[in-house]
C-alpha cells in the first residue's frame, strides 16, 4: 500500500521548515558575525582602546510592521584608569552599521530580545576580533 497524498504533502512541509529553519541559522550567524566585526572596527578606531566586554549578545527589536533590526548588545570597559566603569554599547545593523555607547545604547538594549536563549556570551568572540583588528592596523 503507497502512503496517502497526507503524508507526502506533510513530509514535503516538514522538509521546508527544516530547511528554512537551518538558512534562519546560517543568515543570524552571518549577521552576527557582521556586527562581531563592525563593532570590533569601530572600537579599533576610537580612543580609549577598549579594556573588555561583558554580557554581549545578539538581540533583535521589532518595528510596528513586524521587520526586525538587530543589533549587538553589551557592556565594554574602556581603558583610561584601572578602575574604569562598565559602559553598554550597542552596534546596530543599517547600512552598514551605528554604535552607540552610554544611555541611549542601554535603552535600546533593553527593549530588545535576545535571539538566542541560554547564556551565549559573544565577549571572547568580539574580544578576539578586536584584538585582530587593532594588530591590523597597527603593522
């Protein structure tokens, strides 16, 4: 006996949605990567060279419409005494990107989801761009 016209109409949805589900994953990956290095960039160009991140993660913010815009959220300490305060920033994708550090950036943050649960912490990722971007551009 052939399976009914059913199931192959639910095993070809259930193909779709995995594969739209894994191109969700590879395009916030390459998203996130973006912003890792724009980030990254930007504070490699501006003094105070930045001393750490913290608690940096990719979330996402909602307009009216349902478009997504999504950002990098965190905090760095910047390096102009030993006992610097830690400061959010925000990197957000336009085109190519804005960072704002301060106020404005931990409010932005904070109506933002996370796009990930769980405690994926991007500081080490954005640390290490960092570093490769300040070796850069100092030969």
């Amino acid at each position: 006996m052939l399976p009914s016209r059913a199931f192959w109409l639910a095993l070809l949805l259930s193909v779709a949605a995995g594969t739209d589900a894994h191109e969700s994953s590879a395009y916030l990956q390459d998203l996130q990567n973006s912003l890792i290095a724009s980030s990254a960039s930007d504070f490699a160009s501006h003094a105070p060279r930045p001393d750490g991140f913290r608690n940096v993660d990719l979330r996402y913010r909602e307009n009216d419409h349902g478009a997504r815009s999504y950002m990098l959220c965190g905090q760095v300490r910047m390096a102009v005494s030993a006992n610097a305060d830690w400061v959010d920033f925000a990197t957000i994708k336009t085109d190519p990107y804005e960072q704002w550090v301060g106020s404005t950036a931990a409010d932005m943050c904070a109506r933002a989801v996370p796009v990930s649960p769980g405690d994926m912490d991007l500081s080490d990722a954005l640390q290490t761009k960092l570093s490769h971007s300040t070796h850069a551009s100092n030969p």
